[in-house]
C-alpha cells in the first residue's frame, strides 16, 4: 500500500493505492472500498472515489486506487505516544481535557454511524483515527465486516459479545429514548 498526497476537483486529497498480494486478498480491499462507498458521515474519513486497473509495469497484477480525504495525521500525533511500559508519557497530557472529551464523542457518533449502518470496524486503534481540520475521523476499513442491515442487531451483537457485556453483574439494555446501548454494572 502506498499513499500519497494529490488535488481532486479543486481538494487536497490522499491517494491510496493497494495492490492485491499474498498478505492482502483483492477481497479485503473490495471490502474497504464497499464499506467506505456506504459511509458518508463526518466522523468517517471521505471516499471521493476510486479507480481499478493493471498496473503499467506487470498488466499480470492489479492496482486499486482510493481517492480519500486528506488528513493532517493520525490521533497519536495529537495526544502523544504511550511508553514503552505502557505509561502514558509526560506529553500525552499536553492536550486540554475539553479536547481529549471531544475526540471522544466524535469517535463514538463515528461508530455508532457505522453500526448502525451495519458495519463493524475490526480494527480500530489509534492509528485508523485520523486527523482532518482538528476533528476526528475514522479510517482504514480493510478488515471491518458487514453485519447486517439493522444497527439495533448490529449493537446487540456488539455489546454482547465485547467486554464489557461478560463482565459478571452487567447487563446491556436498549435505551428506548434514543437508539442506543447502556451498560448497568
């Protein structure tokens, strides 16, 4: 995979070319592609379009090229890295706590789209959260699944089977003011 930065209808835009190899299946790859061409939210990074053909020095092989919203770096590059021990460093700290709880939310509003859109990430870390104008954006789809077509089983099947949901004394109900699971401890 390679990335590289470009300008699309007047946009700074991020080309992302991926060629299928022994590592990485032309499947996974269509998959990102499907998953990103159902989102468009702005909490997910954009997918201005996209672009399949033989690569020119081997016409054997394949290059798949995404046309992707240009990000200013990944959420690490903003809060910091941990150490080594897995101790938060002194300039992790740097950034204002009103920040830290916004990245939060957009994070959340970003998964709670895809959810409910039928879509689990698989892969979320901190390096798939981008940076775009200072907000945050979920990117990198390669190995995220499509569930269903209902975000309400997508939760369900989420929540139940992640941590939280096996921990002894909890138990996920559906909130029926606002779509969505509370954990009671």
């Amino acid at each position: 995979m390679r990335v590289t930065r470009s300008i699309y209808n007047d946009h700074e835009v991020a080309i992302k070319e991926c060629s299928p190899n022994p590592k990485v299946e032309r499947s996974q790859i269509l998959v990102e592609l499907d998953v990103l061409s159902r989102l468009n939210h702005e909490s997910i990074i954009h997918n201005y379009g996209y672009n399949i053909h033989s690569n020119p020095t081997d016409p054997s092989k394949e290059i798949i090229v995404f046309i992707m919203e240009r990000a200013d770096g990944d959420l690490e590059s903003v809060i910091g890295k941990l150490s080594t021990n897995g101790e938060p460093r002194e300039d992790r700290n740097a950034v204002p706590l009103k920040f830290k709880k916004l990245y939060i939310l957009q994070i959340a509003i970003g998964l709670m789209y895809i959810y409910k859109n039928g879509v689990y990430h698989a892969d979320l870390k901190i390096d798939n959260i981008l940076m775009v104008n200072g907000n945050c954006k979920i990117a990198d789809f390669g190995v995220s699944k499509i569930l269903g077509d209902s975000g309400v089983h997508v939760m369900s099947v989420i929540c139940r089977s992640g941590p939280f949901g096996q921990q002894s004394g909890s138990h996920w109900q559906h909130s029926p003011v606002k779509e969505g699971w509370v954990c009671d401890a």
